[in-house]
C-alpha cells in the first residue's frame, strides 16, 4: 500500500488497507498530505485503486478529513469502491464521506 502523489493536490491511494497496516499507511499519508495542506485549499484522494478495504480504511479516511480540516483546507475523496461504501453506511459515517466526495 502507499498514498502516491499524483500532482499537487492530487493523491491516489494503493493498494489494500487494513488492520495490519492501518496505523503506518495514516502516518505515512498524513506526512505525505501535510505537504499539501493550505488553508482553503483542496486535496484529492482517489480511492480507486485500493484493492482491499475495511473499516480501518475508513477510519484513515477520516483522519485524513480531519487532519485538512484543522489545517484550514479541504480532502475530498473519488472513486470510492462499492463495498466500502456501503460499509459506510452501515457505521453510519457515509454522510460524512458523502460531504467529503470530491464528486
């Protein structure tokens, strides 16, 4: 798994992402979008070549909205894989997903 940075901006997330490696892939894409964060600025992650993904996969999610939020900018997130969509869902976070799409 890596966060690969496409452009400025621009990142895709590869890979699988899950509970072995949850912890690592947060840090090193936190490390990697700090680079990129302004405040009103937008980053965009691409979901779609994530292979494997589980809640944890979320929870990165998350903190990554977060970690933009207090920086002052934005992350919005394509291409998200159907399944971890619907597992949104079911914990209830995909309104929070939904407002961080970069669609």
């Amino acid at each position: 798994m890596q966060l690969e940075r496409l452009a400025p901006g621009h990142f895709s997330l590869n890979g699988i992402v899950n509970f072995d490696n949850a912890v690592e892939v947060e840090s090193e894409g936190r490390k990697l979008l700090e680079k990129d964060i302004s405040p009103d600025g937008v980053l965009k992650v691409s979901l779609g070549n994530l292979l494997k993904g589980d809640s944890s996969t979320l929870s990165v999610c998350l903190s990554w909205i977060r970690l933009a939020q207090d920086k002052g900018g934005h992350l919005c997130l394509s291409d998200m894989p159907e399944e971890l969509a619907a597992l949104a869902k079911v914990c209830g976070i995909a309104p929070i997903l939904q407002e961080n799409s970069c669609s």
